[in-house]
C-alpha cells in the first residue's frame, strides 16, 4: 500500500505530490520575524496559506501572536488543533453560520471577528443573548481601506457602526481592521509603500477618530505579504496578517521580488512526450491553480508550461535535451492559497529526505 | 453542532454548499440515455466529473457500463466503492504509480489502462512479470485525434506500439481511445459534428489497420458531452464517455446549449453591501473555478459576478430591488469538474428538501 513515511526520499512519493523545501521554508519565517518583529507590532500570520495548525504552532513558536483565518470552519479545525487566539477576518453572516460561531466561541473565547454593518452586529448579539454565554465576543470593525471589496467607509460610518457595537451588551468592540489587499501585488515597490501608507494613514485615522469618541480601540490590524513591511512602520498600526511569505509564488515573486524563496512545490511526471519540444505531465487544473497565471517550472530555464485540462499540463521548450517520459519535475504555484487547497498533505523535506508529513487540515473550509 | 441531515431543507444548510436538483439531474441521465443508447454504443461515463461511486452507480443502473477515471488513485476508491469496470484514461507512469496499479489489479482485473509510448508498455509489463499476477493487464492505445495532448499519432507509429504491445506477455490489447477534448466547447453545432466526424474517422481508421494487422479491437472508446451524440453515430466507434451532462456547466451550456440543464449549482450569503448595486457573497475562488471564466448567479438577470478572492465574489447590478445580507443566490459554475473538487460533499434536494447526501469520494485524487 503506498503510505510515504518520515525517512522516505522524495523519489518515493507518487505525483503529483505538494514538497516544501523546510530550509527555504524556515529561512522565510526567520526573515520575516527578522524584518517585522524589530518594529514593535504583533505578527498575527494569515492561516488561509497554511491551513495547518502545525504550522500556525511552528509560526508562534517563531514569534507569531494567534494567527487569522478567513472562515469559520477554519477557526474550528484551527482551534480544536490548540490555536486559540484567532481572529476571523471576514464577515460571519447567516443563522446557520452564527449559530456555529456561537458554539465556537463557548469553547474558545479567545476567538474573535470582523463587523462592517449593523444588520451583522445585531444579528450576533442577538444569538449570544439567547446563548446564555457571558462574556462579550470580541470584534473588530472591518474597514474599506480602498480594495473595495467588504468593509465600512472609513470616517463618520466606521464611528456609526462603533455606536451602534457599542449599545450591544454582548458584543465587546477592540479593534480595527483594514486590508490593502489591492495593493498587495503591486512591482514597484516605492508606488506600493507609498499608497500602502496613505491607506494605513486612513485606518488608523478611524481608529483615533474612534479613540476620541470615547472608543478603546487596542488592535488596528492590517496588512499581507506585499505590504507588511510597510505597514508596521505606519503610526498607529499594532498588528499585521501576512500569509503567503512562508511559502511564496511566483505572483508575489513577479511582485515582491526574492526576499523569500519559493519554498513550495508540486511534484510532477512526465506521461507522454509526444513530440519533439513538448512532455506532458501530470498536473493541471486540479493540482495547480490558474487564477493568477500559470505555474512555472523550477530550474528548468527555458521549459514553459501550459495547463491542458484537469490532470495535464504540457511543458514546451526550443532548445536542449529537454524531457522524457518518467522525468520529474517540481512545478512552482503562481497562487499559493487556493494551490495548497488542492493538496491533502504537505510533504517536508531537507535535501530530499521527508522529515514532516502535515494534513492541509482545513483544505476545503469555506463555510 | 453543524449537521446537515437527508430532510432538511435548504436553508438548514451553512455556506457556500454544493447543491444538486435531482429533478434536473435526473432528467439530464434519462435525455443521455435516451438520445445515445438507441445508436447501440456502450456508454462508459467519465467519472471525473462526479467524483463519487454513488453517482457512478446511479449511471449504471441507468444504463452505462462501468466508468472512465482520469487517474489511478480515482481507481482505487471507485473500485472499492464498488465499480469495478473502470478504465483510467490517463497514461499511467512512474514506478510508484505503477506499483499502485499492480496492487489495484490483483484485486480488481477489469481495471483497465491507456498507453502511448514503448516505455510506458515496457515498464507495465515488467512490474506485472515481477508481480507473479496471471491474467493479462487490458490495456488501450489512446491516440492522438487532433487535441495534441497525450497520444501516439495514428495510423502507423500506433501499430508500431501495437505490435510492442503485442510482444509483451503481460499486457492484452483491447482497444484504442481517442479524446477529441479540442472539439467540445466548439459552439457551432454544425463545426462541431464535422470536425468530431473527421476525428472519429482518424480513430476509427486505426482500430481497422490495427485489426488488418491481425489485432483484435473490440472497444474503440471517445466522446465527451460536447460530442457524444455525434461520436455514437460514427461507423466504428463502440463507446462514449460524457461526464459533464450530468450537472453541466455555464462553459458547456454556452458551446452546446440547454438540452441538458445546469442542475448543480453552489448556495452563497451576502456577507457585505458594501455600497449601492453591489453585494459580497462569501463564495471566491475556493468554491467556484474561474479557468473557464466566471461563474453566473443563477434567476438572477442583470446580476454579474466576478470573483474578489479566494473567500469573497462580487455581485453587481444596475436596476431592481438588489440584494441585502443575508440573502442567498446560487452560483452556476463555469467548469464542473474542479469546481465539484473543491468541496466535500453534494446536498441534492427535491424542491427544496435534502433528500441525499453524497461525500465527493476521489476528490483530490490527483494521483
């Protein structure tokens, strides 16, 4: 039966197979820690990337502080596997989904969410009054901080919203939240810090204009891979959510350039080679996402590659010796999240011996 | 806790949910079986699209013979969940992988596999010698008809395979497959038929020297739902393997219409209203595929969706009442196959009511 084992080589995995390069890999959480935690805010690692609460516990244990997960399921399976502290970043909507926040929250009251509407706010209070439960649920305001997608206007409706939470008996304001996710993957870095600033400038203006309506506000968290280094130099930011800079891709690479390496991979085979100039692998649209470009081929200049479908990608090349069938080759995401959301496990190596073997355990949470 | 039982109904569910209309489904099975059995052909639907034994089992009492997978480790579940007529319709390569299919074979002998080159033939061969297994593997040529994907060119390099295959004592050839993948979405019903009808006289023409050459091919296998109609009147072809029919999809009602209906769809909440004529639903790239474009809000016209995100989507409009959180709209994918792989299990209700509740069994199973 195939049952890959800590000890195996990777030449004993089947394909396609998702490999992380654990050097690169905690090169990039050292570099990250090096860079952020100097600064003076608290690193709170999106664990939309990850989806692993061993490699949240990996992350504390660096110097992280909780971590952030975009959905509910997420922070269930995140708690249940010893992370507390979690933040959930989007808007928790629906009797279903409340109901199943409330529960959460009954057995980890450390876990926290974001707000962006009345109607919201008051359809959570309303489930924790008639839960019995206590203490009042921590949650941030969700602001639009230009990427237009969720989130209150920052000003004057922001500070509506904080009165309406603050005349809720169950729900207990700490914070603001901002994400500049639209700038996240801008290539020139001195237009991305400099509009990274000025939207940081009008989060944490709402959270003084809060502050001065008599509001506590002790979180104003933001921020991702392309930006974090910004934004925790930015006056009045306290914490940042980045994810993707444990793994990277070759989005954020085109973006962000090679501070972090590229630590991930899908291991692939070649089927079929057809003819000349061309070997079809393993790995299409099942193993590799789309979204955001096509995957590209590690170490082999020149070899580019083009999903056919579900299960097939063809790699095509003008020059060299190039491929045959039975070769292998380890193919670089160009999304990283929604690629480990194809993935059931990751398969750690160093130098090519497993040493981990981590569930994606939260592959496939979207509710 | 979150539950979801046969009886429930809709609006008992969490989301984003993949839920299926039987009553359409089922419809889409009886207008296949109706409009492709009378030609005579076996019908062996690709599986792929369902991901499930359930559903598998459905076709066949229906009518189909067995199944198609794409990949070995879909094989493995179908074969213990019960359908032991399958055939894997890619090139199975590499010597993990081959040793998987060895075992799989000693249990379940009608599975059957693809092959294109000599060193694949060669290296199946060798591991079946080695395992001491007595019956011969059946195996398939697969051609190449025009997609340009995998498959030996046809006519003479296929017999020259054949006649490899021939010397190989562990091997039976048993037919030859030909997947026109290039003429599905062709949204010309009239290009469409031709170009399938010149395909099929390619696959066809080689099953024939092939036999000229003293072969026996008994099954020569194609068509998807873009052509299956075409293909089952085609001299000489003995089976099709539709799968999309089933569910469908916006891609595949574009190219070939609404004979048969778009019965899956994913259930999304508005999370945010963010501003006028514009609503966030909490559905994005993790629950709805964009490789084939975007997915399409279904009753409601005039509304459009585009995807912010793994976690979120946007819904805009210019006229009418809109949409205000909390409502629910369902989402009709653009790609069945990898949308279906990103969830973990179907809800399929009758007017509303969950009547089953079916697990996507090879989900992730890109092995």
């Amino acid at each position: 039966m195939y049952n890959p084992q800590p000890g195996d080589r990777l030449e004993s995995l089947d394909t396609p197979s998702m490999i992380v390069d654990l050097d690169l890999m905690e090169a990039n959480i050292a570099k990250l820690m090096g860079r952020l935690l100097p600064a003076g805010v608290n690193i709170r690692p999106h664990l939309k990337t990850t989806k692993s609460p061993i490699l949240a516990r990996k992350l504390i244990d660096a110097g992280a502080k909780g971590g952030c997960v975009a959905k509910l399921s997420e922070a269930e399976v995140m708690t249940a596997g010893g992370i507390e502290d979690i933040l959930i970043t989007c808007e928790v909507v629906g009797p279903v989904k409340v109901a199943r926040l409330v529960e959460l929250f009954r057995q980890y009251p450390a876990v926290k969410t974001v707000i962006d509407s009345e109607v919201g706010a008051s359809a959570l209070d309303a489930a924790l009054a008639e839960s019995g439960l206590k203490p009042p649920l921590q949650v941030l305001i969700d602001v639009n901080v230009g990427q237009n997608r969720t989130g209150v206007a920052p000003g004057e409706p922001a500070l509506a919203l904080a009165r309406h939470i603050g005349g809720l008996k169950y729900l207990k304001l700490v914070g603001v939240q901002g994400y500049e996710g639209h700038l996240q993957h801008l290539h020139d870095r001195q237009e991305r810090e400099g509009k990274c600033r000025a939207a940081m400038a009008v989060l944490s203006g709402t959270a003084d204009l809060l502050r001065r309506n008599g509001f506590d506000i002790p979180t104003v968290t933001t921020g991702g891979t392309g930006t974090a280094e910004f934004c925790a130099t930015c006056p009045g930011i306290t914490e940042v959510q980045p994810g993707s800079f444990i793994f990277m891709d070759t989005d954020y690479r085109n973006a962000v350039g090679r501070f972090y390496s590229n630590s991930l991979t899908i291991l692939a085979t070649v089927i079929s080679k057809p003819e000349p100039g061309r070997a079809v692998i393993d790995a299409g649209l099942k193993s590799l996402t789309t979204d955001s470009g096509f995957a590209e081929p590690k170490d082999l200049p020149g070899v580019t590659y083009v999903p056919n479908g579900d299960e097939h990608g063809s790699l095509t090349w003008q020059d060299g010796p190039g491929l045959a069938i039975g070769d292998r080759v380890e193919m670089i995401p160009s999304h990283i999240d929604p690629t480990i959301n194809l993935h059931d496990f990751y398969y750690a190596h160093r130098q090519g011996v497993i040493e981990e073997i981590w569930p994606v355990a939260t592959r496939g949470k979207v509710q």
